[in-house]
C-alpha cells in the first residue's frame, strides 16, 4: 500500500528539472520554501511498508536538521541540494493522527556512494559523520531535514534510509526502518552533474533494484524545484497497536 501522502506542492517537469540542474549547488537556506507548512496538505493514512535497514545505520545522536556537514571537521558535502520533510503518523482501523515526539533518523551515502563512518567494503570513513543527523517529530509529527540528493553505489538504485524510534504506553518500545525513492528520471538528470559525474554512469536503477521492486513504488518521495535544488515531503504512517 502507498505510504506517501499527496505531493508537497507539484513534481517538477522534466524540462525545469534540466533548467534548474543548471544553477548552482549551494542552499542558502534550506527550508526558504514552505516546508514547514502542513496546512492545506493531508496524509494518505495507510501503512508505510518496511524494509531492511542495509547499510550503515550508527547511532551517532547527532541532533540536528542540517545533516550535511561533518561534525568534526566540518566538511560540507557537495550535491544538489534536498530540503526533506517527513510527517510521521500513528494509523490504526480507527483513525490516523500526528505521532509527536518520535524520532527519525536518516542516512545515505554521498555523491560517490560513500557513507560515514565506515571501515569496509571500499570504504574508510570511520570518525567521520556526514549526511546523518536525527530530528524529533512536533505536534504535527514533522521533521525537517537539510541534506543533499544520495548518490549511488554498485548494486542500488539512489535511496534515503530512514528509522523511526519511541515509545507508547500500550506497546512500549518501538522502532520501524525503511528506505525512501526517487524517479529515475531526475536521478538521471541529477547524476550528470558534478560531482555526481564523478562515479560514471550508474549500473542500476529503480527496476534492477531488488528492494525497489518490494515496494518502492509506495516509497517514492515527490519533489519540486526549490531555488538550486529541491524540496521533498513523505508521509510515513505506522501501525503502533
């Protein structure tokens, strides 16, 4: 079933995504657009499909909205730009309501297919914590986060990992992991830039994608052109009785 609520405002065309992947890479504000406006938009209220956690989750607990910076060295990571809003909600055969004060924590790798702190698999990047970051969801069940567009790595479509924890009082703990989606098109548009380019041509995409084809449709987050990059909204609905 579809876990994504109605586009937040209209997906780009293809034509303006080819204008706007023109302009420059740097987000002078990352939530400049109306992203934390949820009045006038509503959830689909169904179930979010779960998926595998994959790589790398670490519980780093860094929050914060702006994941695209090192924390240590602060070392910004270059991309197109992502303004992403996730609105969580609690569904049950009753009704569907905010779910306030959950945390959300997202990753992905960078425009290589690189993620942070990681020893293996081609990879050395431990101590380093780029593109990761939590928020906690307010009273409408919203976060918000600054981040780029994924890039890809071998055997994966681009994707957006994502985990949300807490705790209620009729089920007590609770944690639910998947993966969020783009259109092939626009990743396509996105990855001859710099520094995307940099990897080649991808080898995959969404339909050579195992874990896409699961359920990814339902996974698909719709964007819209917003200055040099773009802003994102999905609606996660959990079943927590």
């Amino acid at each position: 079933m579809s876990g994504h609520g109605p586009s937040f405002g209209r997906i780009m065309a293809r034509r303006e995504a080819l204008a706007m992947l023109g302009a420059g890479a740097c987000l002078a504000s990352p939530f400049a657009t109306a992203l934390a406006a949820d009045a006038g938009t509503s959830s689909s209220c169904v179930a979010t499909p779960e998926q595998t956690e994959g790589p790398f989750f670490v519980d780093e607990r860094l929050n914060r909205a702006d994941i695209r910076a090192d924390p240590v060295s602060g070392t910004v990571k270059d991309g197109v730009p992502l303004a992403l809003r996730l609105v969580v909600h609690r569904v049950s055969a009753q009704d569907c309501a905010p779910l306030a004060g959950a945390i959300v924590d997202v990753w992905h790798c960078d425009a290589l297919g690189s993620y942070s702190d990681v020893n293996g698999s081609g990879a050395r990047t431990a101590g380093q914590k780029f593109l990761r970051g939590y928020q906690i969801t307010d009273a409408q069940g919203g976060v918000q986060f600054a981040t780029i567009y994924p890039g890809w790595y071998p055997g994966r479509t681009a994707h957006i990992h994502f985990k949300v924890r807490g705790e209620t009082p009729s089920r007590g703990r609770y944690a639910f992991t998947s993966q969020l989606y783009f259109d092939d098109a626009m990743s396509d548009r996105v990855y001859v830039r710099a520094p995307y380019a940099e990897a080649g041509k991808r080898s995959i995409g969404n339909r050579g994608d195992y874990l896409y084809r699961s359920s990814g449709q339902a996974l698909t987050v719709a964007l819209r052109e917003s200055g040099p990059g773009f802003d994102g909204r999905f609606d996660i609905g959990l079943r927590l009785a």
